[in-house]
C-alpha cells in the first residue's frame, strides 16, 4: 500500500504546481476587486460580513490570502484614503503592500494605519469564505491545493468545512486527499469518538512515509488507551517500511556509486586483465573524455545551440575515438617495449598520465571546467521512498549498456577471439598466424576507448578538472583487483560490491572513513584470495 | 659474528661513500658558520636546507632501493613510511612549542584548542620527550610495514597486485590524516615548530646541525644497507628478486626474507621523513599523496637500482632538476618528470649507474662482468590470466 | 602399515583437479631410503604436477603423502619441506642467473635459513672446501667467480645439480635433468646420479629412454595422472599399456 499512496500524493503536488503557474478561471479585474476588498475597512461587522460575502460571490482565488490575513488580524486600513493595505515593519515605519495586485505601495507610520478589527464570528465566517473559495471551488485543481495545504496543517478548526466538501467532491482523488485530511484533524481532535479514531488510524497510516510517521507519534501521545496498541502497531510498520525504503535508497546510491566505479574500471579491466599491462594513465583517458565532452559543448554553445541536447551522443563517438587513438598511441609508442616487464610499465604509463594532465592544463587550465546537464538528464523524480536523479539514472543505464556491449565484442567478434587467443597463449596465437601485436593494439586502444566513453559519463555529474582521473585509478584498481582479473564479471560484482559497502558505511562512519575503511578490508580481502573473487586456478596461473 | 657481517660489508666502495658523506657533514655546515657572508666559498642558510632537504629524499631513495632494487618488491607507499616517520617527529616539536601557540595553551597544541579539544589525546602523550619520539620515529613506520608485509608476503601478494596494494596503504593514511578527529592538525597537519632540543629551528647553527645529522643519518643507512646487501642475506634477497619460487625450494622463508627488508627499509625511510620535517618546517597530509611515493621509486630509477650509490645520485640529481624548473619553468616540470619516467623505463633500466657501468665495461672490454637484468619480472603469461568472459 | 614407517616417500590415493581436469588421479607411489625410482610417462602424465603436490608448491585435495614415514607433507609449505630434506631440481633449470656460481651453491649449502642467522652468516673453512669439493664434482671450479647466466644449457643443469647436494637432502627429485647435454654429459649424468643414489633417495623424471636405461634402477610409467606401471625398465616397457599410451608403435 504506502507504495502507491506516496506516489499518488507525488501526483497531486505535481498537479499543485501546475495550478500555481496557469490564471485562475475566475478572476475579476483588479480595480473591482480593489473596490471590494476595500469594503472591509469602514463600517461595521455586519458591513464586513456583507463585504465579505461579495468579495466570496468573485470566486477570485487572490481574495483567499486577504481573508487569511483578516482572519489572523494582520489587515490595516490606510487612515487617510480608507484603503485596505497588508503592512510589513519596515525599520520605524510599515511597508505597505497591494492586497490584490501585490505591488508595493508606500510607507506610513503605524499611526496612520487602523487595523480592520475582526470577532470570533467574523472569523467563523471567514473560514467558511475560504473553504468556499478553495475547497468548494468549481477549480479542480484549487480544490485539490486547498485540500493539500489542510492535510498539510491539519487545522482542527477547518473541520466542518472539511466534512461538507466530502460530502460534494466527485473527484476520487481529491475526495481521498480530504478523506485523508479529515483522518489526521480527527486523531488530533480530542472530541472525536474512539470508533472515528479507530477508523481514522489505518488511513492516516495510508499516507506512508515520515509524515505518517509523525502524525502518527503525536497522536499516540493524546490517544485513548484502548486505540494505543493499533497506533503503534501501525508506527512500528510505518517504522519498518521506512527502514526498508532507507535500505532501498541506499542500494541505489550504491548502484549508481557502482556503475560509476564500473565505467571506470571495466576498460582498465580488458588492460590489466586481457594483456596483463598496468595502465597507469588509464584515469587519463577517462580525464580526456570529459574534455572532449567540454570541447564539443563549448562548440555548440557558439555555433549551434539548439543542438545542445544532443552534446552527448555526439561527444560519446569522439570520446572514444580520440582516447582509442591516444591508447594506441601510448601501446605502440611505449607499453609495446615493455611486455613482460609489469613493473616498468607501471612507472612509464604513470609519466604518461604526468605528461597527460600538464597538457590538459596547458590546454584548458587548470581550473574546474562547467560541462552542462542536458535537459533530459537534469531533474529527477521520486520512486516510492526512494529519490532517484536522473544524471545517475542514465549513468546506471550507461554503464550497463557499455558491460553488456563489451561482453559481446569479447564473445562475439573476431577481434574478441583474437584478445582471448592471445591471452591464453600468445606464442600459439601468433604460430597459428593472428598479429600480436595488431591485438595488443587493438585491444589496448578498446581498452582506452571505453575509459574516454566513461569520461563522457563522469563529465555530468563529476567536476571536469585535470585532477578527474587521479580520483578514480585507485578505486578502480580496487574493483579490477577485488573482482578478479581477467574476468569482466568479476569486475561488475566488484563494483557493484564496492559502491554498495560504500554507501551503506557512510551514514555510520562518513564518507571519509568508510573509503579508508573499504581500504582496508579490500587490503585484508587480497590477503585471503590474492587473485580476486572470480581467481581463475590452474598450474600455470600459480607458476 | 656481527663486526664480522659489518666488516664485510665495508668494501671499497662503501668506504668511498661513507667517507665522503661524513666530509659533507663537516664541509657544508663549516661554509656555511665559519666562511662569513660574501666571501668566497660561503654557503647561505637556504642552500644549507635545500641541501639537507637532498639528503633526506637520497635516504628515503636508499630505503626504497633496498627493497626495490635488492629485493623485486615495488612499493608505491614509501612515501607513507616517511611521512609517519615526520609526523612522529612534528609531534615532539608541537610539544616543544608549549604555550607559545597563537592560543597560548601551555597544554594543547593550537589546532586542538581551535576544535575544542579539552585534554590531550592519550596517542600523544610522551611526545614531549625527544627520544621517545625518536623512537617512535621508527617504530611506527617499523610496526605498520610489519603487519602490511606479514599480511601481503605470506599470501603471496607479489608483483603489480603488491605495489597497487601500497599505493591503497598510502592513499588511505591520506584520507584519514586529511581528518581533523584523527587529531594530527587535519589538513594544515603540523607547523610553526619553535625549537629542537631547546635550539630555535630558525637559528643557522641548528640548521647546519640538522643537517649534519642528515648527512651521518644517510651514511649510516648507506651502512646498514651496505652490510645487508653485502650479506648472504643480500645474496638471498636479490635471489628472492630473480627467482622467488626457486628460492623457496632452497628452503628459505621468502616472506621472511621480504618482511625483513621491508620492515628495514620502513624505518629508514622514517628516520628520513623524521629528518625532513625539522629542516623543512611542516608536515601535512599531502606527505602521503601516491604521486609522492612515485616520484621515489623514479629517483631510484633514474640513479639505477640494486646498488647503494644510485638512488643517492639519481634523489639529489631529481630533485635539483626540480628545484630549478619548478621555479623558472613551472609548466614544464610534470612534462619533464613524466618524460624522465618514460625514458628511464625504455632506455635505461639500470639508471645513471648502470649507464657508467656500461660505458666503463666498454672502454675496459671486461665483458664477461657485464651482469645479466634483473629478471624480478616473470615471463608474460604468467601475469596474463583467461580473458574475461 | 610398518610399511610406511621404513618408505622415505609414500604417496597414496593423491588427486588434484585444475578447474575440474584431474592432472593426478588417485596416485600412490613408494620411495624407499637410498634407492632410485624413474619415472617415464608421456606429457601430461602428472609429472611435474606430482613434484609440485610432493614439494608444497601445489596442494593435493584429497591422498596422504609422507616423507620419511611419518611427516604429513600436505600440511607444510616450501620451505618447511625443502628444510626435511626434500631438494628439487626444475624441469627447466633454475638457477640465480645475477648471481656468480660460488654464490648459488653457498646460498644452497645446508646451513641454518632463519634470517638474522643468514644475515651474520660467514662462511668457514669447512663450508668453502665443501663449496670446492661440490665444484669439482660438477666441474665447473673453474668458473666459480663468473655469473650463472654466463653458463651453458648443459652446464646450469650441473650447477643445479650441484646445488641439489649442497642442500645435503635424503631425498631428491630430479626434472629432466639431461635435457640439453651431450651424450657425454648424459652418461656422467646418470654417474652421478647413481652414486648420490647409494646414500640417499632420489626420484628422476626423464623422457630419455637410454639415460633411463643407464641409471639401472625401479622405473614407474605414469599417465593421466596415476600408475601404468612398475617395475624394471624391461617390464615397463614390454607392458602393452605403456607401449599403447606412451612409447608408441
């Protein structure tokens, strides 16, 4: 249940702030209504109760805060010209503002204002107004905001008029939301009967979430006896669907933390993992990527614009394109002297990666660069407890999407059985006639291509620095090494593992501590199987 | 059977070295206190520092080397070693600040009194005194290089998992001496040091006192490392290198071996870091930073590994290079140091040294002494598993 | 069962499987003290696997395997078993190539392994004349101060050899210890290896029929990873198994 309901209420407030931006149906011109309203100021109740009344006949939603303010005694008259103001202090004098057009009128001393003076009866009267004018309006949609805002405060006095707008609602789910409403007035209402709280608890209940939460916790203080048990039934449920959503949600920071960490890793995976090389320069590329996304944003932003929303499926075959060709670059220029001598090849690619960054920064600078959200990745929405944005929606997506192509090309292509040939056994492959070096090529140019995709992914919701790809080679070799090498699988449970561990310890340890800690345990974890979760055993793997 | 092992070691060579450091901490602090100023052969204070500052990175170099160019093991967390080293020595001097703080807590130093803390941490505690922090010098980079090592050499952790594994160690004291709670002054770490055994840290004479103590500390560590080297402990660690499985059929304890060298060099590194800090006046997190621990191993490569002159030539040589570009070309310097990584790994594996020693073998035609690479690599299938399915 | 207690090797009901391929299948063999056993078989057999699983490199999954008829050599690492007295020489010779020749045989030389005890280590008068006399019994004294990696194929094969009897152990196994020497050496080879064998076991491993023939003793034919069959070298090769599944015809 607490699954649907929250999502109906996400509906109605969507449906709220629509009715905020469009005019209201009725709406008198400004001058009459001004006329109206300053009918309230002279005279006596009696003229007030009449002047409200003509001002209720305008069905004007904009008279609703004026007779709020009234209500509250917070409406002056202007001494001198007999108009209706609302005040604000404003240093020794008062600010006076429209109550119709909103616009700022002059200042005044309080003692040339007078206040409209008001009495239990007015108010009554002016309740009813309200009601008449929110929750009996012919608007839809302020009927709906009226009932929204009363669920929201849950004013006891508000229900009478609560109960008459049920009984002529037709709408099923505005007559919910008042139902709902009337729930949460009667379990605060001490005259309520036992059988209406009774009734009243489960709905309550239904609303789901915090706010069930709370208004479930301060009723079970003021509740009778017999109905405590059903209320904290019903919190304890509450309670542990909570802690179910909070779980959820966490297991989505998790995954999103987790697809990130897995475009990182998954082209340092086919590296290190298929050739055996360390690459050092790898966050490089993921660095070079982002920039490339920059560089084709900036481009469109001067000549195209409209384009805009489309940077990113443009930037995705560049990025890859430009890192593929740099990898190749960096295998046939420096790693292809190197094979066999993992150690040097670690401290080369780490000049590399050097090299890389200043000439970012002499390039671009050395600042954070601004790479824009487009529209349909800003933004994001609510799935039950759980908020999800949807920068790392498309994240998670993507990243799943890169997985599942590369298994393919692995499986599926010839150059995929080239790079398997060559890793199982190169001096054969290259008997049986495949081109080494050709593959190592390739698949180190594969490699570095999926770390520039990556970059064009981490460029939405990382800052675009030099510094980019420094933050993620560690965790990524953490993913690679705790995954196991040489199997893509692993990689993904790893990542998914580390970004879930990750964000679990976080509310208990903070974000610091619970990297230092997934550190450390990862650290131990090698001890134990120091090739991985998915080790590959055998003679000559232990040689 | 020890002056034996020391004596031993003492060959030309190392005599030649040990020699020539201790004239160096003779000579330069002579030219720096006696020569007066302006006079010919005069050294400036600043020079005296920058020089001390060499000395300590040639040490942490040696440290490395031993365990690199001896024994097969990469460590990318050498750096943490020696920032350890410091923090424990910063601790005695934040001691001896007493209530000379901005706040003038006689008991606190200043950045605890900033965040509240009412008394001291009981980690803290017997810091003021110099030799327990002396001793802390190395027994904390000793300890933890003993419990990483015991824990990575007897699972077998070798080759490029064990220098990722490092760099980890040294990336997570980074997080979490970033942490003002760890109560280590968070990320300005520890600074505004006033005296050293009661001597100002700005005075000329302890200047040209640290580093004495700089240039002995490295001839001493040229010392030990000369006499392990040089032992049949040496032979076993470099065949540890070359052929670690072989070695263990011989029925030696390979990650004994390895944890020995280990735990030596940690502390030696330490000592450096602890020399460091008192010349240079801070020590902040940023010791801990991988790139750091990079740049060693790339002095000792640069210098040439598996001998004891080497990571000394290739740290002081390094580090001018860098003193002089980061201050005319500061663009330039990352170009140049990654070019130096580049280079060094494709045409001179065996660094400066062994770029002598083979200019010397050509001139002499001795070529039957020209040694072999070192072969810590395995063949390429052995680091190349299945391919991902 | 007073059997066991008289082997210096007993294997019985070994196995081991590499991601499901059973490389040993319920193997048993038996080493007597001072006697020689070849084993033969074809590649793949389990050979070298067998010497792993005897020499702690690899262990067995199920099988016990006892070294002087009481110690449990599942449970011991490399260095333990190679410390009892179990020496190996590698398929593919195996020696410190950087190092000089005097230095792999001191390094091999039976002496205590604890570190500080190999640290202060200096070698007596006793240790070089046996360094010596090991020397010249692999011929190669004269090139003590030179670097292993200056030797020939032929000559590491000795020098590992050589290495073996510094180790001093009652059990050796020995790979393909021929492969890459001459006829010559071949025949000084099995000498050797005869001679060692009249105070210690040793276990050779050998495809060269004639090199098997010279040395005179037990031969086991193994393949997939058990027995085929034992007994003289006449027996072993009339079995119609062996000549089927390894010496062809």
């Amino acid at each position: 249940m607490p699954v649907i309901k929250p999502f109906a209420i996400l509906m109605l407030l969507l449906g709220l702030a629509f009715a905020a931006n469009t005019p209201s149906l009725a709406q008198a011109p400004d001058a009459e209504l001004s006329t109206l309203v300053d009918a309230l100021g002279p005279g006596s109740f009696k003229d007030r109760t009449a002047a409200i009344d003509a001002l209720t006949q305008t069905g004007d939603p904009r008279v609703v805060p004026v007779f709020e303010t009234l209500a509250a005694g917070d409406l002056y008259m202007v001494k001198t010209s007999g108009k209706v103001v609302f005040i604000a202090k404003s240093g020794a004098e008062q600010a006076l503002t429209d109550p119709v057009t909103n616009a700022d009128l002059d200042t005044a001393a309080k003692s040339d204002l007078d206040k409209v003076k008001v009495n239990n009866s007015l108010r009554r009267t002016l309740r009813t107004a309200i009601g008449q004018l929110t929750l009996l309006s012919p608007n839809d949609s302020v009927r709906l905001a009226a009932a929204q805002s009363i669920l929201r405060d849950a004013d006891p006095d508000s229900l009478e008029l609560l109960e008459s707008a049920i009984a002529n609602e037709t709408d099923p789910t505005i007559k919910a939301t008042m139902i709902t409403a009337r729930a949460i007035i009667i379990l605060k209402l001490d005259a309520t009967s036992l059988e209406q709280k009774r009734a009243a608890v489960p709905l309550v209940a239904a609303i789901g979430g915090r706010d069930a939460l709370a208004q479930l916790s301060a009723a079970l203080a003021s509740a009778p006896d017999e109905l405590k048990l059903t209320i904290q039934s019903n919190i304890d449920g509450l309670a542990r669907d909570q802690a179910a959503w909070d779980v959820a949600q966490n297991v989505w920071y998790g995954i999103s933390l987790g697809s990130v960490l897995l475009l990182a890793a998954i082209g340092l995976a086919i590296t290190f993992g298929v050739m055996g090389v360390i690459n050092m320069a790898h966050g490089e590329m993921v660095m070079l990527g982002a920039y490339t996304t920059f560089a084709v944003q900036e481009t469109i932003r001067q000549n195209a614009p409209g384009l805009f929303d489309y940077s990113l499926a443009i930037a995705l075959p560049l990025a890859f394109l430009i890192t593929a060709l740099v990898g190749i670059a960096i295998e046939r220029g420096v790693i292809r002297w190197l094979y066999g001598r993992a150690l040097e090849t670690l401290l080369a690619t780490w000049g590399i990666s050097l090299i890389l960054q200043q000439a970012v920064r002499s390039l671009f600078g050395p600042t954070n660069r601004q790479v824009g959200n487009p529209t349909w990745m800003s933004g994001g929405f609510e799935l039950g407890g759980i908020s999800i944005t949807y920068s790392r929606l498309w994240i998670v997506v993507f990243a799943a999407v890169i997985f599942f192509a590369l298994l393919l090309v692995l499986k599926r292509t010839a150059l995929g059985l080239q790079m398997r040939a060559v890793t199982q056994n190169r001096r054969m492959a290259s008997a049986m006639g495949i081109r080494t070096p050709f593959v190592d090529a390739m698949t180190f140019g594969l490699g570095s291509g999926i770390a520039g995709l990556a970059g064009v992914a981490l460029s939405q919701i990382d800052n675009v620095s030099p510094n980019l790809g420094q933050g993620y080679i560690i965790d990524s070799f953490m993913v690679v090494v705790f995954g196991g090498v040489g199997n893509l699988w692993g990689t993904l449970v790893g990542a998914m593992t580390l970004g879930i561990a990750n964000k679990f310890l976080e509310p208990y340890a903070g974000a610091v501590l619970g990297k230092i800690i997934i550190l450390v345990l990862i650290i131990l974890f090698i001890q134990r199987r120091p090739r991985g979760l998915f080790a590959l055993k055998g003679r000559s793997i232990e040689a | 059977m020890i002056t034996q092992a020391i004596f031993r070691a003492i060959d030309r060579k190392a005599i030649w070295l040990v020699s020539i450091l201790l004239l160096v901490a003779v000579a330069v602090p002579a030219a720096n206190l006696i020569i007066p100023p302006g006079q010919f052969g005069h050294i400036p204070v600043y020079l005296v520092t920058l020089f001390g500052k060499y000395l300590t990175y040639a040490m942490l170099a040696l440290a490395l080397d031993l365990v690199w160019g001896y024994c097969g093991i990469l460590s990318l967390g050498h750096g943490a070693f020696f920032a350890l080293g410091g923090y424990a020595m910063g601790m005695y001097l934040m001691r001896q600040v007493g209530d000379r703080g901005v706040y003038a807590n006689p008991d606190l130093p200043d950045f605890m009194v900033f965040l509240n803390w009412q008394e001291l941490p009981w980690y803290w505690l017997g810091f003021d005194n110099f030799w327990f922090a002396c001793a802390m010098v190395m027994l904390v980079p000793g300890t933890l290089a003993f419990i990483f090592g015991f824990l990575a050499f007897r699972s077998r952790v070798t080759g490029v998992y064990l220098s990722i594994m490092t760099q980890a160690m040294t990336y997570a004291l980074l997080l979490a001496f970033f942490r003002n709670d760890m109560g280590f002054g968070g990320n300005n770490g520890l600074t505004d040091f006033k005296e050293i055994l009661g001597a100002s840290v700005q005075a000329d004479t302890t200047r040209a006192a640290l580093f004495a103590a700089t240039a002995v500390g490295l001839a001493i560590s040229v010392l030990i490392c000369s006499t392990i080297v040089n032992s049949k402990l040496g032979k076993v660690m470099i065949a540890v290198r070359d052929a670690e499985s072989r070695t263990r059929f011989l029925g030696y304890r390979v990650e004994y071996v390895k944890l020995f060298a280990f735990t030596v060099s940690a502390v030696i590194a330490g000592v450096a870091g602890a020399l460091y800090v008192p010349q240079i006046g801070i020590i902040n997190p940023g010791e801990f930073a991988p790139a750091n621990s990079i740049e060693v191993v790339i002095w000792t490569a640069v210098g040439g590994r598996g001998t004891i002159i080497g990571p000394i030539i290739g740290a002081v040589l390094v580090n001018v290079g860098k003193s002089y570009f980061t201050g005319a070309f500061p663009e330039i310097w990352l170009f140049a140091l990654g070019a130096l990584f580049v280079v060094t790994t494709l045409f001179l594996p065996k660094g400066i040294v062994g770029l002598i020693g083979q200019y010397r073998t050509m001139t002499t035609r001795r070529e039957q002494h020209q040694r072999p690479e070192p072969t810590e690599h395995k063949p390429a299938s052995d680091v190349q598993p299945k391919p991902a399915e | 069962m007073t059997e066991k207690i008289d082997t210096m090797l007993y294997l019985d009901g070994v196995s081991v499987a590499f991601d499901g391929f059973k490389a040993i299948n319920k193997l048993s063999i038996i080493v007597h003290p001072a006697e020689m056993l070849a084993i033969i078989g074809p590649n793949g057999a389990g050979k070298t696997t067998m010497m792993d699983i005897i020499t702690g490199k690899t262990r067995p999954d199920d099988g016990e395997i006892l070294f002087n008829g009481r110690t449990d050599l599942t449970q011991l690492d490399e260095a333990a078993i190679a410390n009892l007295g179990i020496g190996r020489k590698f398929q593919k010779p195996t020696v410190f190539e950087s190092q000089t020749i005097w230095d792999n045989l001191e390094m091999a030389l039976r002496k205590p392994r604890g570190i500080f005890a190999t640290l202060f280590y200096a070698s007596d008068q006793a240790d070089v004349d046996h360094i010596t006399e090991i020397l010249e019994t692999v011929r190669l004294l004269s090139r003590k101060d030179d670097l292993a990696a200056d030797l020939s194929h032929g000559q590491k094969q000795w020098l590992e050899i050589g290495m073996l009897l510094a180790q001093d152990p009652k059990l050796l196994l020995v790979d393909e210890p021929v492969a890459g020497m001459t006829d010559a050496e071949t025949v000084e080879t099995a000498k050797l290896l005869k001679q060692i064998a009249k105070t210690r076991s040793v276990v050779v491993v050998e495809h060269d029929m004639s090199f098997v023939r010279d040395l005179d003793s037990r031969v086991t034919c193994l393949a997939e990873g058990s027995v085929l069959a034992e007994g003289s070298l006449e027996q072993v090769s009339a079995n119609p198994h062996v000549i089927e599944r390894y010496l062809g015809r």
